[in-house]
C-alpha cells in the first residue's frame, strides 16, 4: 500500500516554497513526516482524507510544533548573546503562527527572550489572536 498520510506532508512541504527557507520548519516537518510514516505504518491504514488522518495530523503537529518553537528561541537568544547570525523574526512568527505561540510564550518566559521589544510584542499578540480567532471560527463552524 501507498504511504499516502506521509505522501501529502512531503507533498505539502515541497509545496510551501516560502517555509523551506525556515529551517526550524524543516525540523519539524522531517519530525512529523517520520512519526506520521511510523505510525502508519506500524499500527493501522487511514485514507489521506479521513478524520482520524486529519487528526493524526494535529497532533502530530501540536506535538512537534511547540518544542521546535522552543528551540528556535533558545538559538536566537545564544544567538544573540554571542553576537552571531540570528533567527530572522519572520521564520519565529512562522512557527508561532503554525501552532507554536504557547511553546515560544514559554520560551519567552523561560530565555527572557525577545520580551521588552515592543514591535515583536505586538506582532507575537496579533498571530496569537489571529489564531485564536481561526480555532474559534473552526470550531463555530464543526459544532453548527
């Protein structure tokens, strides 16, 4: 049988040019691919578009997203501590967009990362609230 659940997240990456340029994205894509073909493999068949793929899929991404979002920060903050080549903000808003804002809220707190720079406060509260109002609609929407 074909791969299909790890099919269309390779596909999906190939596909989104403007995340191949994220590495940290790279990171956790390769995590979810690999955990996705694992246990697809390993411990039951799904069709690509049935529920319990999709759900798979969530959680899969819920699950990589926020500890390579963690990182991401750590790298940054070393980064920036040895004046060295730094994590660019769009690729952290990325990550936080795609799920990852409670990961880099602790990051913040834990790093005392990025925190007294107001421009990356603000930018961080609109992904966080863009995404909150998705999830709600998404919601809304599944319950109606």
């Amino acid at each position: 049988m074909v791969i299909t659940f790890t099919a269309i997240l390779i596909g999906l990456l190939a596909l989104l040019r403007p995340l191949q340029k994220n590495s940290f994205y790279i990171l956790h894509s390769a995590l979810v691919i690999l955990s996705a073909y694992y246990i697809e493999t390993h411990y039951f068949k799904c069709t690509p578009f049935a529920p319990k793929t999709f759900m798979l899929f969530v959680v899969f991404q819920l699950a990589f997203i926020n500890p390579v979002t963690m990182l991401a920060y750590y790298v940054d903050k070393r980064a920036a501590r040895k004046g060295a080549w730094r994590v660019p903000e769009a690729n952290l808003h990325t990550l936080e967009f795609l799920g990852g804002w409670p990961g880099a809220l602790l990051a913040q707190k834990l790093f005392h990362h990025k925190t007294k720079k107001q421009s990356y406060q603000t930018s961080f509260m609109l992904v966080v609230a863009f995404e909150l109002a998705i999830i709600y609609f998404i919601i809304k929407f599944i319950m109606a």
